[in-house]
C-alpha cells in the first residue's frame, strides 16, 4: 500500500529535522532543560547558513543598488510606536480553546467548528496580541511597559527622515533591515517555520504616490527571483496575490511568496503596497513633519511605501527543505549505497571546501594543514582527518559541501591535490597552485 500524503510529509520533515540535529544545523533551545516550546538554536552549520542566506540578501539588495540604505534599529521602541501602527489595538488574532482535550488552536486557521484533534466542542474565541511585553526600569509598573518588536519595519518608518537626510537619497529609495521580531504566536509549530522569536529581513520601498503600483509590481517579483537565483527550485515557489479580504484595510495590494514545504504553500515573505499610511499614523501621533520635498514637482509629499518582509529563519527552512536528497554513491568497497546530500548553491553552502588528508602521516598533514590556513583565507573550509575517506565524503555531503579536496601520497610528488564535486563525484587532480582560482572559478557568490 501507498504511503499516505501525511505519512510522507513527516517522514520528509523527520528526516530532516534528525540531518539538523546530527550535523549541527539547529537544535532545540535549552535542550538539556527539556527544551523551551518553539525555540531553537543554530548550531556550527547552521549559523554559517543563516549568516549566508542573509548576506545574499545583503548584498542584492543594498550593497548591490543605488536606491538602498541600511539599517539597525533597536528591539525595544517607545510604546507610542506601537499605538500609532495599530498594533496594540490590532494586533491579535482569535483564539480558540478545546474544552475536551485543552488544546489550542487560533481560530482562523481552522476548517470546521469542531477540534481537528478529539472532536470536542471549542470556547467562544477570544482575541489574544501577539506583541511579548516587558518592563523597562526597576519598577514594574505600568507606565514603564515597553514591548520587544513584533517586527522590524517600524524600526524603518520612524527613522526614515533621518536616513533620507543623511544620505541625500531622492526618491524613490529603500531602507533595508536584518533583526530579531518577537511574537507569542497562539500555535506556532512545524519546526523553525513558525516560532516566537525570530529574524526578519525587511525592505521598506519609498516612492512617489503616482507610482505605487509600478514598485509593486517590481519587488514583488523581484524577491521571487531572488529565491531561485540562490538555489531553490523554481517548481516549488509561486506568488500568490491576497484576496480582496485578506487584505489589510491600508494596502493597495499584497503578494506571497510561497514555498511547496513538506506540508503545502506556505509563506516566505509577503510583498505589500502600503501607501502612505505609516508615514501618515506616524506623522499624526508624533506630530513631526515626516513630508518629502519633490524638488522636480516643487511639493510637499507622504511617500508611498513597498514593503517586501521576508523571515530569515523560514528562508533558511525553506533553503535546507530544497537542498534536501537522497541518490547512491559507492562505499570505500565499491558497493553503491544510499547517500544523503544537501545540494545548497555554493553561495548558501556553510562550508565550501573540506581538507581531507588520506593518511595521518605528518608529512601529509604538513602539506594539508598549509593547504587549510590558505584556503579558510578565501572562504569557509573544514578540515577533517578522521574516519575513512568514504565516511568523510559522506559527513560533507550532509552538509552540503560543494568540494572535498583530498591530500594524498602522490601530492608530495605532484604538488596536486585531487578535488571532488559534491554533486556528479567526479574527480578532478589539481596542481596545489592553482587550486584557489580553480575553486573560486567553479562558484558563484
Ligand atoms: P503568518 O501569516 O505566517 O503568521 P504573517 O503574514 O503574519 O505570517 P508578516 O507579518 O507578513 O507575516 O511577516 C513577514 C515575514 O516574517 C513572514 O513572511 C515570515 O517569513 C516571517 N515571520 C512572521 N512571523 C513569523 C514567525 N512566527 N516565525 C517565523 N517567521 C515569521
């Protein structure tokens, strides 16, 4: 009998859940005090990953433009910031209790009005805010409540006069953010896809009003073709325009870009038009000018605004999900056996080359530990001595390692190496000279 669609869902996911585990990707937070619901940390692996799939969207989308700044706002803001975006009001979602089996649910996600887990009767829905709050200063008192953001943007509003004026940046122009967003999420879940601290990576797009729907249409599918350039498979993302009711009542428009998880589509980043609506809340509750001057149109304006909000943890999710595959490469006796391997483009892979000296021999280890310090100069690289060599290509392809650069006997006669390719395994020898172009030759950053 055929596995059922849910049967291989989590087996997919187990799979990779276990490969993030063993080789150090990400692990469960507090993991020796039983671990804390929905945190998790990323281990050698997986910073190296994360760290990368953010600087590739660094480096496009502000090191790379005209248009763009940077930024690093603070996590905690003044509470007025939070009132004036609608988020102390508006921030909840609907809630929902299981009076027989006491679990929790939000009630928007759910299809019938029955609990999907023991069929038992639901409580009325009550409205919960997602912001975490905590309190600034000794005193535990109300006035001194601050909240820890539930993302990254209005850190980018409330600054966009300053970063306009020192740069001298006409429009249009963006303002780009990496940082960590905090919500108590009713059911957050399905590995690092839902969790209640988080990194967001945020575009804040600013333009004239007349031209709000062509920088839209521009970003939205320009962060879909950003995913696809740095590896994931086109057949698995899709854009998915908001309906008319899933809109927010500001925005002009909005568009998902979705991943095909395990489990279905699901989101990775929303592109929305925003108008001028922060702008505006902004200006109303502080009552600062937070205009525009057009010099070519001689007038005062509020910028519309593009957002493409994207998470860095459910790209990173998304990046390990795609490079996930199973093929058969042949053992230290030539038998061929099943072989996991993480096919990341080489920008995104943790590591880029491994040091595998054959034998433990010091006149090797010379060679390859000399070969090791020049090669980390240039990009990450690992050096592993231990195990048979079949054992070690098979630790670097879990990891996804673009090149195993092997150190044999012959290399203190040749002066070569010989380097093989994660993903065909053929073999190519090398002389130890031009081993550096060849490999930077071979990749793309
Ligand atoms: P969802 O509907 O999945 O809760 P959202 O539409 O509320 O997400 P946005 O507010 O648009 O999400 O946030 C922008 C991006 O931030 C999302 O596309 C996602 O990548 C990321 N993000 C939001 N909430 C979380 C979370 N709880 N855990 C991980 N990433 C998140």
């Amino acid at each position: 009998m055929g596995k059922t669609k849910v049967a291989e869902t989590s087996e997919k996911m187990e799979k990779i859940v276990s490969l993030c585990k063993r080789r150090g990707f990400i692990f469960p937070s507090s993991e020796i005090y039983g671990g804390l619901g929905s945190t998790w940390d990323y281990g050698p692996m997986g910073v190296l990953l994360k760290n990368n799939v953010k600087a590739a969207w660094w480096r496009e989308n502000v090191q790379y433009r005209n248009d763009m700044a940077g930024l690093d706002a603070a996590i905690l803001m003044h509470p007025n910031v939070w009132k004036a975006s609608g988020h102390v009001d508006c921030f909840q979602d609907p809630m929902v209790d299981c009076k027989n089996c006491r679990k929790r649910f939000r009630a928007d996600d759910l299809e019938g009005d029955r609990c999907p887990e023991c069929d038992g009767e639901f409580t009325e829905a009550r409205q919960f805010n997602l912001m975490f709050k905590t309190f600034m200063g000794p005193v535990e008192e109300e006035s001194a409540v601050v909240y820890l953001r539930p993302e990254t943007a209005q850190g980018i509003f409330v600054n966009f006069r300053n970063v306009a004026n020192v740069t001298r940046k006409k429009l249009p122009f963006g303002i780009a953010q990496i940082g960590k967003a905090f919500r108590n999420e009713i059911t957050p879940g399905k590995f690092t896809f839902r969790t209640r601290e988080f990194e967001q990576m945020e575009i804040e797009f600013f333009c004239h009003p007349s031209e709000g729907t062509k920088w839209y249409e521009y970003w939205y599918q320009e962060r879909f073709n950003w995913y696809i350039k740095w590896g994931i498979r086109r057949e698995n993302l899709r854009l998915r325009p908001h309906d008319k009711d899933e809109l927010a009542h500001y925005a002009e428009g909005c568009q998902d870009v979705e991943y095909n998880f395990p489990w279905g589509w699901s989101e990775l980043e929303g592109i929305a038009n925003r108008t001028d609506f922060d702008l505006r809340r902004h200006q109303e509750s502080s009552s600062e000018n937070l205009t525009y001057f057009d010099e070519e149109k001689n007038e005062h304006i509020l910028p519309y605004i593009i957002e493409p909000s994207a998470g860095a943890d459910r790209g990173t999710l998304a990046f390990l999900v795609d490079a996930y595959d199973e093929d058969e490469a042949p053992t230290e006796k030539g038998e061929m056996d099943k072989r996991i391997v993480m096919r990341f483009h080489s920008a995104i892979a943790p590591v880029k080359a491994a040091v595998l000296p054959l034998s433990k021999k010091p006149q090797l280890q010379e060679v390859a530990d000399r070969l090791y310090s020049d090669l980390k100069r240039e990009f990450f690289c690992d050096y592993d001595d231990r195990g048979s060599i079949g054992k070690r290509y098979r630790r670097q392809d879990e990891i996804g390692t673009p090149y195993g650069v092997t150190v044999d006997f012959q290399t203190l006669e040749d002066q070569a190496v010989t380097v093989r390719d994660r993903d065909t395994m053929k073999q190519d020898r090398i002389s130890l000279t031009a081993l550096i172009e060849y490999l930077k030759g071979k990749m793309k950053f």
